[in-house]
C-alpha cells in the first residue's frame, strides 16, 4: 500500500489554499498524484485552467500542471484526502455542499484560522457536525502562502489525534521545503491559529501608532499569555502552545506588515476605519470575525483575555483606539504569570 495518499483535494481557492496545491503538486513530480484545487469563483478555476496562475489571490506565481482547477465539489469524490481551506466564516457551508461527495471515513485536514462567529465554534467542530464521518487533522503553524508556494522552508503542526493517520497525513503533505511536525493536540493547534490573528491586529496597532517595538514586545508576551490561559481553560496541551502553531504563529503574524491581520491593524493605528480598509480588501482577515467571537467564548469560561477583548471592542466600534490603549494601560498590576 502507498504511504502517501495519491488523489488529494484543496477546496479553497484563496491565497493559501492555492498555495498548498502547489506544493502538494510540485512535490509530486513526476508520480502519480493528482492534486484538485476546488475554488468557489468561475474567473478563479478559469485563470488557472487557461494561464495556469491564480491572477486573483496568488500573483506571479506560475502553477503546477499537475493541479486541476475546478468549480464542482463533485470532482473531488474520489479524493482520498482532503484539505479545507475556505475563510473559517464559510467552513460550515462549504462543508456542508462537499458532504454529499465525501467518502465515509475521508481524512479531511483543516487548514483555515478561526472561531465560527455564530456558535463559537472551532473548525473542528465544525467538520463533526457537518461531515461527521470524516477523520480530522488540523493544520496550523507559521507560514505565509507566497513562501509556501515558492518553495521556502516552512514548518508546521500537523495535529491527528490518530497518530498513524497524522503520519500518513504528514508524508503526503511534505515537501523538500515543506515539514508538518505531528501532535495529538487538536484544540491546542486550533486555539493558536485563531487566538494568533486577533493579537496580530493589536500588534499592527502598536505599530501604526508609533508606541515603539518595546510595547511590540509587550503585547506578543501578554498575548501569548492570553493565548496559554485560553488554552488551559479548553484542554489544550500547554506543551503545543509553545511550538509552531502557537509561539511559532505568534511571531510570524505579529511582526510582518505581509500578515493581512497585521497591516490591518498597521491601517487602524493610522487613523483608517475598519470600512475603509475592508472595502479595499479582496482576501479575508480573519482576525476580525473572530475577535468578537473569542471575547465571548474568553467570558463563557471565565478566562481573562484583556487584549483580545480590547481589539474586538474597536472592531465593534465601541472603543475608539486611544481608548483601549489608556484602558489597557490603566489596569491593575498584577504577577506577571496570573
């Protein structure tokens, strides 16, 4: 039996699900393998099917001739492994459509950062109560799309909880420059990929605003420690936290105008609203759905989560910017590892 999977699938078309395409399909050379890019736009699927580059969300990037575009999930019935990689608002009903055309047992490895805002739900979750016989895998870690599609090294979490299933996940998803580190810890991969995007906007902030790298520093070690107490509280594994998916995330997502959740709080530090750098925008910034959404499920479980509830009030409009900052700045002091 192959110790890869042969017919993989990518349903998402963005940036990032692009990009895992072509390193599934460059790092198969000449073998087997078929790799099919699901995207949900006509002009997307017809970009690539005719000049073999996705002019859309991925730029200047020459695509394999071994992905098949398509705009119909039934292509993807006979897939034996499946990526997910629509913006997390949509994984319900873009799972939802693909449940139909789904094998029973079908590992599905979901690829998409976020909180569900109407039920606070991770996209595990989402995957049990729309496909509830497929077997799950969460990817997660510090990696930009564009590097990943160009080839550069790259590491991430690849979490299973059976770890035979990871490791035959992980063999298909390697590449040269492409290393997916395997854990049991699903929550754990989930909570750093979500919980990194809202502390990304913050950072941005800091930045535009011009308060210097030092309090840069700070809020990537308090939000750090917003992320570890969030994870606790789920069950997380401590240990994952400090590793690719959640320091490792961290780092990437907060120091790098390249990061979308991070220039859009660059923007929001210098005096843009939110309508004016969203209305520019054709990729999704997932940080802002989910600061509303990680507020309230910090609150459900009674976890303090000061930063993250600050940026989702200016999201909301309920804080001005300076506001949350003095607020922030006001607060009691306390020990640093509460």
């Amino acid at each position: 039996m192959s110790q890869t999977f042969q017919h993989i699938g990518v349903i998402g078309g963005g940036a990032w699900g692009t990009a895992l395409a072509q390193s599934l399909a460059s790092s198969a050379g000449e073998s087997a393998r078929k790799v099919t890019l699901w995207a949900f736009e006509p002009d997307c699927v017809s970009a690539i099917q005719k000049s073999r580059e996705n002019s859309l969300y991925l730029p200047s990037i020459k695509l394999s001739d071994n992905i098949s575009a398509t705009s119909d999930l039934s292509d993807l019935s006979t897939a034996d492994l499946v990526l997910a990689v629509p913006p997390a608002q949509h994984m319900r009903a873009t799972l939802s459509a693909f449940a139909p055309h789904a094998k029973d047992g079908l590992p599905i490895v979901l690829c998409s950062k976020g909180i569900e805002h109407s039920t606070l739900a991770f996209m595990a979750d989402v995957l049990a109560q729309t496909i509830p016989k497929a077997r799950r895998a969460v990817l997660s870690g510090p990696s930009f799309a564009i590097d990943v599609a160009r080839g550069l090294p790259t590491a991430v979490t690849l979490a299973c909880e059976d770890k035979t299933l990871g490791q035959k996940i992980a063999d298909s998803l390697a590449a040269p420059a492409f290393r997916p580190y395997w854990t049991k810890d699903i929550i754990g991969a989930e909570i750093g990929g979500a919980v990194k995007n809202v502390l990304a906007i913050v950072c941005g902030i800091v930045i535009g605003k011009g308060l210097g790298k030092s309090a840069h520093a700070a809020i990537l070690a308090r939000g750090y420690r917003e992320m570890s107490r969030l994870g606790e509280a789920l069950g997380a594994d401590p240990k994952t936290l400090t590793g690719l998916c959640g320091l490792g995330d961290l780092v990437l997502t907060c120091s790098s105008e390249q990061s979308r959740n991070m220039s859009c709080g660059l923007a929001l530090g210098k005096g843009e609203t939110l309508e004016q750098i969203m209305s520019g925008r054709a990729a999704v910034t997932e940080g802002v759905a989910t600061a509303p959404a990680l507020k309230t499920l910090a609150a459900q479980h009674n976890v303090d989560m000061p930063i993250c509830g600050a940026m989702a009030d200016i999201l909301a409009g309920d804080k001005s910017v300076d506001m949350a900052i003095a607020e922030l700045l006001s607060r009691d002091l306390t020990a640093e590892l509460e």
